[in-house]
C-alpha cells in the first residue's frame, strides 16, 4: 500500500525500505520492545524455550488470553506450521504459561483460556498459507510493510471471524432486552464506519472491535451493555467512564449503556480509544 507524505498540499510517496530490518531476530526484537503500542499486548518472553523450538514472543492480550507471536523476516510459509505446532505446547503446557505471567505481570492476573491466539506476523503470505487458517480458530496473519523515513505499517491479512470458529456465539445473546439490542446495533453501525476496523466476534464473554489493537470491548447485560476502553481517562463530559485499572483485564475504562440517548456520548469515548490505535 503506498504512503504518501503530504507538504504545502503537495503529495510525495514515500519508498520503500524492506531492508530496514536486517534479519529475524531483528525484527523480533523490535517487535518486543514495542509491543504494546504495536499489537496492544503486554509482553512476557521472547525466545522462550519449548521441547520442540523457542517461541519468538509470548505475550498476553486485553483480555488476558495467550498469545503465542511468530515472525519471518520476508516470506516463509514454514511460519504456519511452526505457529500450529507451538499452540500445541501452549494447550499441553498452561501450567508453565500461568506461572510465566505470574513471575512477569504478578500473580493476581487470571489468564482467559476461552480464546488463546497465535499471530504469524511477515512481509507477505502465499495463497496456501492464508487458506490453511481458515481451517483454525486461532491463528491470526498480519503483514507489515517497512518504508524509508522509520515508517512502519501493519495490516491485518487475516484474522478468524464468527462463524469460523468451532461453536459460535449468539450477538447479542437473547437474556438482552430489545431495546438495549437496537442500541448496541446502533452502536455497530457507527464503528463500522470507521476506516480499518475488524469485527471479532467468537468469544464466549463479549464481541471486540480492533485495528491491528483491541479498542472497545462490548459486554451484554439483560438491560445493560458495559463498554471496555483502552485507558480509563477521555475526554468525558459526562463522566461515563470508571477506572478499571485495579482489574488488570488490560482494558482501563469501562462505562455502561442503558439509554438510547446516550449512544452518541459513548461513540465519542469509543472513538477516542479507536484513535488511540492508529
């Protein structure tokens, strides 16, 4: 996708650099020194070793869930096995995982096992790899794209939808009143609207909108919707949003949505934490 620089209204395309990491361990490196502002993920471990190979990142995600990160400094196909074959020392080996958190975030974080993730991260994906995620529920492909003047982009190939997932999930689930269901499809409307925004739907506990990072998490109620956020503090006239911090869910703030009037103050603060990603 081309970059352009704008001055003085005038437009010059940036180039290229896909020298700009200069091998694997490089571009791992520089993915765990930023991993949060990058993917939303707290980071635990990089090269972790397994009976079979060292995993190149282990991290949580903004719901707590395990993610296992594989990269390939340009184009490898070996990436999708490599991720299947490590998510199945994640499913054998919790116990090693939940001691690792506790050890690096503090033994209080109660890991979500419900939805455990692998994100294969390169330059680019053949056809053959991108259909064999279809067949997972979990594996996630995200492409990134390195230009001259420390330009990075990210885009995601592929991510796991609703209905491609083993049981599926019904949004919103039927104890939700109707009137707080036509509020929160008013609510999807407006997300939907904003540019490059994935839908992530099969999760037993809530649906999620995302960028490349999570922004806004909704959990139903039978009168109620509550609204996780990125960080506990917007700009908030109306003072909706509570500090969930303490929680350590990774989401921050939370507000609750009962009232059809006040969808448009609620898709301010999700817009705030949506900009927040970019």
């Amino acid at each position: 996708m081309p970059i352009f620089k704008i001055k003085d209204k005038k437009v010059n395309q940036v180039s290229l650099d896909l020298n700009y990491f200069t091998n694997e361990a490089s571009l791992r490196d520089f993915f765990a020194d930023n991993l949060e502002d990058l993917l939303g993920m707290r980071f635990l471990a990089k090269e972790y070793p397994t009976t079979g190979g060292r995993i190149d990142t282990l991290a949580i995600d903004e719901t707590n869930a395990p993610v296992i990160i594989e990269y390939k400094w340009g184009q490898d196909d070996a990436i999708f096995t490599q991720g299947l074959f490590y998510f199945n020392w994640l499913r054998k080996n919790k116990k090693h995982f939940e001691l690792l958190v506790a050890n690096k975030l503090g033994k209080n974080i109660k890991i979500n096992w419900s939805n455990p993730r692998v994100i294969l991260i390169s330059q680019g994906f053949d056809n053959r790899t991108k259909i064999a995620a279809q067949e997972v529920n979990y594996v996630e492909l995200v492409k990134y794209t390195s230009y001259k003047e420390d330009i990075l982009y990210l885009e995601n190939i592929y991510s796991p939808k609703k209905g491609e997932t083993q049981k599926s999930y019904e949004y919103p689930p039927g104890k939700t009143n109707p009137e707080v269901k036509k509020i929160f499809y008013e609510l999807q409307e407006k997300i939907k609207l904003l540019p490059n925004v994935e839908e992530i739907a099969n999760q037993k506990t809530g649906i999620t909108y995302r960028t490349t990072k999570s922004f806004v998490k909704f959990e139903f109620g039978k009168s109620h919707i509550r609204v996780l956020l990125r960080e506990a503090k917007y700009n908030d006239p109306k003072k909706m949003v509570d500090d969930i911090t303490s929680f350590q869910w990774g989401y921050k703030g939370m507000a609750k949505i009962t009232l059809m009037n006040e969808v448009n103050d609620i898709f301010d603060l999700i817009k705030q934490s949506y900009e927040q990603t970019l």
